[in-house]
C-alpha cells in the first residue's frame, strides 16, 4: 500500500523530519511504500538543516483527496 506520511500545515523542522524519518522507517520495515510530504512551505531553518545533512525537500501534498496519509507531529 502506498501512503504520504506528512507532518501540519506550518511545517518546520521537527514536522519535515518527522516525516523524513517515519516514512524511511516504514520503507526499512517493508510495511509501506511511504513517501515522505509536506503540507506548506518550509521556513530557513529547515532548509538549512536539510541542505546540511543532504536530504531533498519533501514534495507539496497539495491534494491529500483519496490518498493513504500517516500524520506526524500533530497535536
């Protein structure tokens, strides 16, 4: 089963590698075929720390109708 794992609509750093790190680990697990999302802009922050350790930007889930989603750093 294919599912978008994604974190809140203001996403910053702990929301994107939330979802970076649940969606690799459900890969590892061979649970879901998981592609890590994000719900809005990144801000500097995360940029920086993506572009530090070398890991993509998160593709924008702008439409989440009809798709399999694991929600992250949600109250």
């Amino acid at each position: 089963m294919e599912v978008w794992v994604v974190g809140h609509k203001a996403p910053d750093t702990d929301s994107i590698c939330s979802a970076i790190a649940y969606a690799e680990f459900c890969n590892l697990l061979k649970k879901y075929e998981a592609t890590p999302g994000r719900a809005g802009e990144i801000n500097r922050e995360t940029k920086f720390v993506l572009e530090k350790f070398g890991f993509e930007v998160p593709e924008l889930l702008e439409n989440a109708s009809g798709k399999n989603l694991i929600l992250v750093d949600h109250n």
